[in-house]
C-alpha cells in the first residue's frame, strides 16, 4: 500500500478520478456512453477524442523537459503543420486521394520536424537558453503558417483527410488511436532503449553526465526534434478537425496546456525523472477539468482563472518553502526568520 | 607584526557548532579575531574554514554557541546585517557585478544622493577617493568587466572600507593571482592592518600565509586544531596538523609501496609538459601498466586541475598526452573515455552521482554512455553487472533500485567506482575518492584500488591523507602551489619525509 | 602603485585609446546603437524607395499607434533586468482595459476607475513577484498563471466588447495638441512621460541600480546587502502598473475595451525589449534601448503597409530581428565570460 501511495504517479491519478467521479454526480450522463451505427458515442468518448492533439504536445513537451528545457513553439509549428498539409491538398486536383493526403501529411510533418531540429540546434549547438530560442519560433511560425496560406484560412474538402479527427475505427474515434500510438511509440523509444535513461541523467546532472561521457548534444537536439515532429501531427489533427488552416488560431496557448500537463503529471519543470503515464493522466485531468467547467455554465473563455488556480496549488504544493514551513512546523523554530527580514528592511 | 593577546578581540566565536543533514560541519569551534591582525584560517577539504565563515556573515544560522563583536552578542540572519555590523567579505569568485562600472560598484548601495536622486558625479568622486586610499588610481567610470582579477579584487577590498569595516574576511582572494599582484595586494592588506582593520585571510599558498599572518587557526574534519603564531610554527608541523593522523585501524591492509612495475614498454598515458594559463604550470605525468602512482600535496596545489587536463574535462593550453606511446588529442571527457581512461571526481555530488537516478541506473551509466542510446544495456545484463559490483564494493543498502542520493557517501563513492570499473578501463583517475567518508568504505576502497592494480590496472591516486598514498602507490608526484615540485618512490617512504618534502622542496629548486 | 595602460602617443593610438575607453565606459549602449542603426538605415531605405515616407505625422502615428506597446515595454524592461520575464502584460492590459470599460459604463467616474484598474495590474504583478520569490517559480511559470489569470478575469467581467462613452477617457485620445505637423495626445504624452520616469527610476535612484545589480549577478547583490528580494518583487509590481496603464491607454485608443485584446503582445514587448538592446540574461539596457525598440517594431509594421505585402511578414520580420539578436547576445556573453 505505502508503495503505491509514493508512487509518483498515484496523487495525479487521484486527482484524475476525483475530477471524474465529481461530474459523474454532478451530471450522471457524464458516464454514459451510447452505441451508434457501431460507433461509440458520449462525454467520455469525446474526451478521448478531443484530447489527442494536447496528448502529442505534452508528450513532446514532457521528453524537451526532462532535458532541463522548454518548447514554447509548439503551438507556433501546429498552425505551421496545419498550413503546409491543407495548402498541398487545396492546390491538389485529387484532394480525395490517399496517395496527395499522405503526401501532404509527409510534407508537414518534415517540414515540423526541421522546426523542432532548429530549436535543437539554438538550444544544443548555440547554448540559448531554451525559452528564448524556442520564443523565436513562437513568434516567427504563425508568421510563416500565413504566408504559407496567403493570409486566408484555407479550408477544404477531403473525406480521408476529416477522417483522421472525426471517423471512427473499431467502434473508437480514429484519433484516439493516433493518441494510443504516439504514447506507445514514445514510451518504446524512452524506455525499451536506453535514451529515457540518458535524458534524465542530462537532466538532472548535466556535469555528472558529461563527465561519464554521455553525449548530451544530441540527446537534448532529439527531444527537440521529437517534440517539432510530435506538434506537426497535432497540427495535423487539428486541421482535420475544422478542415481548415486557421494559423491564428491553430493551437493557440497549447505550450501552456501542454506544460500544465507535465507538471500535474509528476514531472518537475527542473528536469530530469519524467513520467509519461503521468503526462496521459495530465491531460486527461486537463481536457476533463475544460469540460466540467462548460458543463457548470463557464463560458469557456473564462477556463484560464481556473487553470491559474491549479497551477497555483500545484506549484505551492511543490514549492521548497511550504515544505519548510511546514518541517518548522513540525521541528525546530530555527531561522524561522531568515526568510523575512529581509523584506522587513 | 604579533599583536598583543591583550589587545581585545574584534569578534570572539565560541563553541560554534554547525549541523547539516548527517553531517557535523562545525563541531564546537572557537576562533578569535583582533583589532589590526592577520589571521589565516587554514584547513582541507572538508575542514569547516567557509562553514566557519559563513556563520560568522550571517550566511549560515549557528546552531550553537555564541558570536561576539566588540564585545557584544549578536546574531545574524544576513549579509546585510553582518555588513551593519563592520564585517565584510571578499570572496575568491569577486562577488561584484561585472556589468556596472568599476565606481558603481564600490558604492552600490552607498551612493551619494542629492534631494533623492544619485548625483553620479559625487559618486564617482567618492569611489575614486576610496580606491585611491587603496592606492589604485583608475577611471571609476569604466566597466568592471574590462579589469583584472586582480584589480577586481581590490576594488572588492574598497568596498568593504566604503562601510568603514572593521572586519575583512579574504576568502582565497590569491588563486588567480600572479605574483606582483599579489604583492599588490598584500601591500593593501598590511596597510589595512596598520590602520587597525582585523583580517581573516583564507589561502591554499604556504608561502602567501606565512608571509601575511600574524596568527594561524587550524580546523579539520569541523574541530578546532589550534590557534599558532606564525612566526613560531614550522611548516611541516602546520602540515601535519592540517592533514592529522590516520590512527584508525587500516594497518591491516599491505602496502603495495614495493610492488615491482614493468616499466619497459610505453606508459599508459604520458603527460608532457600539460599545462593551462593561470591554472597549472606545464608538469610531466606517466603512469605504467599495473601501477598506481599518487598525487600528494594540499588543496589548491594543482592536483586536480592536473589530472582534469589529462582526462580533457577542462581543456590544457600547452603541453601533448601519449596513450601507449602513441600521441593521443584528448580535449574531452569523451576522447579519454574512448582510449579506456575513466576519471572519478573529487566533487562527488556535483560532477559524479546523478542523484535521482537509482543506484543501478548509475552504474550502468558508464557502460551505457559508451555503447550510445540505441544499444541498451539489457535488464538482465544490467542486474548481473550491477549485483556484481554492489557484492564487490560492499555497496550498502544493497538496494539497486534505491535513488543514489539516499546513499551515504562512502556508498556513492563506490557506486561511481563501480560505474568506471564496469567498463573496464586500462587507466583510473581517482580524486579523493576516500575523502569524507567513514572508515569501512575507505578500507574497502583501498583494498580494492590495491587488488585491481595487482591485475593490471593502472590508477592515478589523489588523496589528502598522505598515508593512504604511500601505502597504495608505488610513485608519488608531489605538487604545490599549481607546480608539480618532484616525484618520490614510495618504497620506504614515511609520512613526515613527504611533509617535509611539500613544506621546503620546490622552494630551493625554483627561485 | 596600479599600472594603467601607459598614456599613448601617436595619433593613432590616441583615436584607437579614445576607443578603447569608449568601450569599456559604455559597452552596453552599443546594442541600443545597434538599434538606431536598424531603425535609419529602414528610414533611409523608405524615404528612398517611396520617395515621401518621413514625415513629422509618421513620427506622430508612429508614437501614437505604439502608445501602449511602448508602456509595456517599459515596465518588461524592468523585469528583464532582473533577468526575469513577464509573459503577463497582455492578458493584463486586457484585462484592465475591460476592467475599465466597464466600470464607466456603469457611472463609476473615472477618477475611480483609473486607479482602480492600475492597482489591479500592481495585484497581479505583486502576486508573479511573490510567486516568483517564496515558491521559487520560474518567472516564466509565474507570470504565466499571471496572463491565465488576467486573461480569464477579462472573459469574466464581459465576453465581448464594452463601449466607452467617458468623455474623460476618450479625450485621451481626441485631444491633439499639434505643432506644426508634429502632433501628441495625452496618451502619447503618458506614454513618454513613463518612458521619462522609467529612465529616472532606473538610472537615478538606488532602487534602480540594485536591478542592474541583480541581473548582473544576483548573488553578488545579495552578498552585497542589497535589498533583493524587495527589489524584485517591485520590478514585477512595476511591470503590472505600465500594463495597467496600457489598458488605459489602448482603451482610450480604440474607444472600447476588449477582452481578447492584447493576446500576443507580451511576445511583442519581450521583441521590442530585446531589440532594443536589453540582455535577456539581465544585468544591461536601457528603456531608451527598449523605446528605439518599439519603434523599430512600429516602423516595421508600417513599412510593410506601405509595401503592401502580408501582414504576417511583420511576425517573421521581428522573429528573425529577434534570432539575431539573441544569438549576438550569445555571442557577446561568451566572449565576456572568457575574458575573465
């Protein structure tokens, strides 16, 4: 029992069922699930679905973390993603065609991928601080995905290509399999070789582990490289979703859902020791924690007020001087002080 | 000159006892400092000399024992408030700010203020009065950046007279310094004296202490030696009170010192002339198959930037490396790793564990660092591996799955062994592999260095206890000050023959 | 007793001495040259490709129309220095602003709105401060849940736009005093009236300089004795007043307030900021450096109505600005730690 309570990845899970089990009170229709011409349908059903593009950034973003990092561009490389594939099958004759879709998704995601190798490179090669260089994407991708699509929200017709985010597959939404294969694919390359290992060590003792020859420049330009890669499927997805580049719009403000998702999955924003059950539980906890607070009548404009108190208690949680006050508490009253006085002057 | 024990003490520290998590920093120390004196605080790794000085600027809390200054107790919570009280500090890495000018820093904090706002021209006219009082004339305008060590150092120094100090702690202020600086500087600090100000000087440099001080106090391993004149305590003695005894029961172990090396075919590795700028002159280093050759000499004497340039942790600017006879470019960890040379770091937390990682995790790190991220150490190779050397080293808790920072660290010591061992280098560089850690790891340590080398491995062996030098290697380079000063063969060799050697050799061979 | 470089004496070495010193004196405007450099040389290239670009109402639009910009980037200068960041200020003039609208809208004079709508963005700022301090948040976590925060209390207090009928408050945009051809607003003239006292806060004031030393080298300030912690919290506090001025600002401007406006602008002002010469590491730059900044990015927008060219080249424009600055940066940072 006590094994499993210090588990890493219990206290976000909790908070996952927790959340789960209040809308299934509040609402009880939250749980159920209808069966349609073979097709599942129902609140849990489009949590599933709705959460796939978030799923492939966090999972980028977790493995960019656990390297001490930050990828703030990943938003900025889905509208990019979203651009490229829909523009190669709007200037398509055949836009129906799974030969000019698979085209069009090879394109964007070797475009997306070259954007998340040039974050690597000013992160690894260049040793900017990896906020800063991944801000210039930020800032310089939207700018691209327009001009790709001449400033317009390109939109198209395509049955194979909506399919991607609206179809069905074995009774289950086909994203949420392109969610289960990016999880597996990611949690094979981490862990059945030895670079999730090596990535903590970079993370956590970057001296340590140069000194035992570990060779960190790559390590740090592949999880780069993987979280472009990633975000370009996620642009993928979400083109597919409203069959239209909208390079405004296209994952606006996912860096922050994505960090969001890492940090409640147990995995610190100072590197190191990462969990990808722990981000699958964050994002889950997060695209749920969205759709309770429509569901209570929130406009969801408002969600940020909710999201800023989690991150609050999260990292208050977390925070070195609540466990101290708390240990203060507990044991001796010495340097209660210190912290203080220095304001006071 | 001596001063008067009369003269009444500036700051009495009694009993000052420091606790860190398993760890006693300070243990009941006393330590005196009086008006118009230089005093050294001398000591090894470990010793306690920047814990004790950290208590007394407020940057530790004391857990007991008492501060007076000037005759009044007092506690303090910061720098600042020590500051207040006319204690400042200047610290090896100057602690200014290298992006304002040479005036501003002197007077950060102190500007002149005319009706609220800074009159800079005030200011800087301020600042050139104090540097000038230090005998340093130079444009107060000018960035700080643009200036040597040296003079950062005592612009650092005036700073300190800006809030009419009284006390000047001077923590390692000569380790980057070359020899008329350091002239320079001692020329300002006995001018401070002369007007009444108490230093406490920290160095590494015999020479720079015995040409300073008015007074020594010796810690080790966070306990109190003793309080000397300068004037009347030989060096050898002020050695071995730094270094102690090792009384514990080791004698055990068999000296290694008479071991026969083959020493016909090419060395392991040959270093000819390495050296880097203001960190080590040029020394000649080689080590032969099978053999363990020592390095001896104190802190600060160039041991580890030595071998740090051999293994291309840091990159030498003058001087070639040989592997078997054969010129080799090692200018990273990397290279070395790749011509089998593994290197253990005498700064165990920061450069040697990955504290989250799990005892196995790191052992295999080594092996797996080498291999590349594709080709995974299996689990089941891993678990033998892992057993093996946890079973070998004596590895306690035998828990490979426990986080390494758990560990105490005698036992982190033997995982980092473990992890170099695993990959079977011809050539290990161990630095103060045994520092700090309790007696029964340093005896399985030991035993180990000594049977691996019988085998054939080659060790370069640094360690503070000149004992346990002696009775591992079979040649010892002596170091000081930044210099390698000679090479001893240990066969016969007694202890007090190697203090001696580092207290007056190299003196005499270079003017 | 110290041994200076000895006096020089041919001619060449006096010009090559005056350089020297130069340098050494004023190492970090060159960056803000730099940027006076960028902002002529497109001048130059405009007037010469359109003929009839510079004019005193180009200069007038250019201040004008960057108002609020300009207020943001000062008060991110502040942060910056610190070697923080603040990713907050657009959700916050958002927020401010509809704050604003709304209020008057609803009879509340503006005498109380105004300064009700500052000390909201000096809350938010003191709550990243604290966040930042105590908890021992990255400044870029903390002032994340800043923009959340500020972005979602926008939504709050209206989901779409409030009109602004206060004559008070659009005065502050109606009101031009021209000469000559040359023309100002109060909010231009509350724009450059923070500019002014940004420079006097942090180059005459001792609260001022400890910023520079906290950038430079926080540990050193705190070895010092300078008061850092307060020092830094204020920096944040600073940068939540200028947003909530901006609010104002950008409320008087477009007559309305607007939950959604402002998403972006932080990347905006952390551009300008740092093409203005202001190290992202801290420690050095000047809010004349981040006004020049403003500028450059103003006059890049112009430019590029002028050319009639995609609108989105402006984001590319000022990415690729910002890349290269930031790698000299890199560059000059490296080269300094060498030095020494």
């Amino acid at each position: 029992m006590k094994n499993i309570v210090k588990h890493r990845v219990f206290w976000p899970a909790v908070a996952l069922v927790a959340l789960l089990m209040l809308n299934a009170i509040a609402r009880p229709s939250f749980l159920s699930i209808t069966v349609q011409d073979g097709e599942l349908y129902g609140s849990l059903i489009s949590l599933l679905r709705n959460s796939a593009p978030l799923m492939l950034v966090a999972l980028g973003m977790t493995i960019v973390i656990a390297t001490r990092g930050i990828d703030l561009s990943v938003g900025a490389v889905m509208a990019v993603s979203g651009a490229v594939a829909l523009t190669i099958i709007a200037d398509s004759p055949t836009p129906e065609a799974p030969g000019t879709i698979a085209t069009a998704v090879a394109v964007a995601v070797v475009v997306t991928l070259i954007a998340g190798a040039w974050n690597g490179f000013l992160v690894a090669v260049l040793g900017i601080q990896p906020i800063i260089a991944t801000l210039v994407l930020m800032l310089a991708g939207r700018g691209i995905a327009l001009l790709i699509t001449n400033g317009e929200i390109t939109t198209v017709n395509s049955a194979p290509y909506k399919f991607m985010s609206q179809g069905y597959l074995l009774g289950f939404p086909f994203a949420f399999f392109v969610s289960i294969a990016a999880i597996v694919i990611v949690v094979l390359v981490q862990r059945r070789t030895a670079l999730g290992m090596l990535t903590e060590a970079v993370g956590i003792n970057p001296e340590a582990s140069r000194l035992a020859g570990v060779r960190s420049r790559g390590i740090i330009w592949g999880a780069y490289a993987a979280s472009g890669l990633l975000a370009g499927f996620a642009g993928i997805l979400y083109s597919s979703n409203i069959m239209a580049a909208d390079s405004n719009a296209a994952g606006n403000l996912i860096e922050l859902d994505a960090i969001l998702a890492v940090v409640l999955g147990g995995t610190s924003l100072m590197g190191g020791k990462f969990s990808i059950a722990g981000t699958v539980i964050g994002v889950f906890t997060i695209q749920t924690l969205k759709s309770t607070i429509v569901f209570l009548g929130v406009p969801s404009p408002v969600t940020p007020v909710f999201m800023a108190a989690v991150v609050i208690v999260v990292v208050a949680v977390q925070s070195p001087l609540l466990r101290r006050t708390a240990l203060r508490a507990v044991g001796s009253i010495r340097g209660s002080n210190s912290n203080t006085t220095e304001v006071a002057k | 000159m001596p001063v008067d024990k009369d003269v009444a003490p500036v700051i009495e520290m009694r009993g000052i006892t420091i606790q860190f998590p398993g760890v006693k920093a300070l243990d009941a120390v006393d330590f005196t400092l009086r008006r118009g004196e230089v005093h050294s605080l001398m000591g090894e790794n470990g010793a306690g000399k920047s814990t004790l000085i950290k208590a007394l600027t407020g940057v530790y809390a004391i857990d007991s024992g008492s501060i007076t200054v000037g005759g009044e107790p007092r506690t303090f919570h910061t720098t600042a408030d020590a500051q207040a009280a006319g204690i400042s500090t200047v610290y090896q890495e100057v602690n200014l700010c290298t992006n304002l000018s040479v005036g501003e820093n002197v007077m950060l904090g102190h500007e002149v203020r005319r009706a609220g706002a800074i009159d800079w021209r005030a200011t800087h006219r301020e600042a050139a009065r104090h540097l000038e009082a230090l005998g340093v004339n130079l444009d107060t305008r000018t960035g700080l950046f643009s200036h040597s060590i040296a003079i950062q150092q005592l612009i650092a120094i005036s700073r300190a007279m800006v809030t009419d100090s009284t006390v000047l702690i001077l923590d390692e202020p000569t380790s980057s310094l070359d020899r008329s600086e350091v002239e320079q500087l001692f020329g300002v600090i006995r001018e401070l004296r002369d007007r009444g100000v108490a230093i406490l000087f920290v160095s590494h440099f015999l020479d720079q202490v015995y040409e300073i001080s008015d007074r020594i106090t010796v810690l080790r391993n966070g306990k109190l030696v003793g309080e000397y004149e300068a004037a009347k305590l030989p060096r050898n003695e002020l050695i071995s009170s730094m270094i102690g005894r090792q009384l514990e029961d080791l004698a055990e172990l068999s000296s290694s010192a008479a071991r026969e090396i083959d020493r016909s075919s090419a060395p392991v590795l040959k270093a000819s002339g390495l050296g880097k700028k203001g960190v080590l002159e040029p020394a000649d280093l080689e080590v032969y198959e099978g053999e363990v050759v020592g390095i001896a000499g104190l802190l600060g004497s160039g041991r580890t930037e030595l071998v740090r340039l051999m293994y291309g942790a840091d990159r030498s600017d003058s001087g070639r490396l040989e592997v078997h006879g054969k010129p080799a470019r090692i200018t990273t960890p990397r290279h070395a790793i790749d011509r089998r040379i593994a290197f253990s770091s005498e700064d165990r937390r920061a450069e040697g564990i990955v504290g989250d990682l799990s005892v196995a995790e790191n052992i295999v790190l080594g092996i797996q660092a080498r291999r590349g991220w594709l080709r995974r150490v299996k689990r089941s190779e891993s678990d033998s591996i892992v057993a093996e050397y946890i079973d070998a080293l004596g590895v306690r808790p035998a828990d490979p799955d426990r986080p390494v920072r758990n560990l105490s660290g005698g036992n982190q010591q033997k995982v980092l062994l473990a992890r170099w061992l695993a990959t079977a280098p011809e050539l290990i560089i161990l630095d103060e592999p045994t520092r700090g850690i309790d007696v029964g790891a340093k005896a399985d340590i030991q035993r180990k260095v000594a049977e691996l080398s019988a085998k054939g491995l080659s060790v370069i062996f640094i360690s503070s206890e000149i004992e346990e030098v002696i009775r591992l290697a079979q040649r010892i380079t002596v170091m000081r000050d930044r210099r390698k000063i000679g090479e001893l063969e240990s066969n016969g060799l007694h202890v007090d023959d190697v203090i001696d050697y580092i207290a007056n050799e190299g003196q005499e061979n270079v003017a | 007793m110290t041994d200076l470089k000895t006096a020089a004496t041919s001619p060449l070495s006096t010009v090559l001495g005056a350089l020297n010193t130069f340098r050494s004196r004023h190492a970090s405007w060159i960056p803000v040259f730099a940027a006076v450099l960028i902002l002529v040389v497109m001048f130059g290239f405009a007037q010469w490709w359109f003929g009839n670009f510079l004019s005193l109402r180009l200069i007038s639009a250019l201040l004008l129309d960057n108002a609020y910009l300009l207020i943001l980037a000062v008060g991110m200068t502040f942060v910056i220095l610190t070697g923080g960041i603040d990713l907050s200020v657009g959700s916050v003039m958002a927020f401010t602003g509809i704050l604003c609208a709304s209020l008057v809208s609803q009879g509340v004079p503006a005498g109380v709105a105004v300064p009700l709508m500052i000390a909201a963005g000096a809350a938010i700022g003191l709550l990243i401060g604290v966040l930042v301090h105590y908890f021992d948040v990255q400044p870029f976590i903390a002032s994340l849940v800043g923009m959340f925060l500020a972005r979602g209390l926008a939504f709050l207090v209206s989901l779409r736009s409030i009109k602004v009928e206060d004559e008070w408050i659009l005065a502050l945009q109606s009101t031009r005093f021209k000469f000559g051809d040359f023309y100002i607003t109060p909010t231009g003239i509350i724009a450059l009236v923070v500019v002014v006292v940004g420079v006097l806060l942090l180059q005459f004031t001792r609260f001022g300089r400890t910023i520079y030393a906290i950038g430079g080298n926080e540990q050193s300030a705190r070895l010092m004795g300078l008061p850092v912690v307060r020092t830094k919290i204020l920096a944040y506090v600073i940068s939540g007043v200028c947003a909530g001025l901006a609010g104002l600002v950008l409320t008087a401007y477009q007559g309305s307030g607007y939950p959604l406006n402002g998403s972006g602008a932080e990347l905006d002002t952390i551009a300008a900021v740092v093409i203005g010469g202001t190290l992202l590491t801290g420690g050095s730059g000047y809010v004349i450096g981040s006004m020049i900044g403003v500028f450059v990015y103003g006059t890049i927008a112009i430019l590029i109505n002028f050319l009639g060219a995609e609108q989105s080249w402006k984001r590319i424009i000022v990415g690729g600005l910002l890349l290269v600055f930031v790698v000299v940066q890199r560059v000059i940072v490296t080269r300094s730690s060498r030095r020494t």
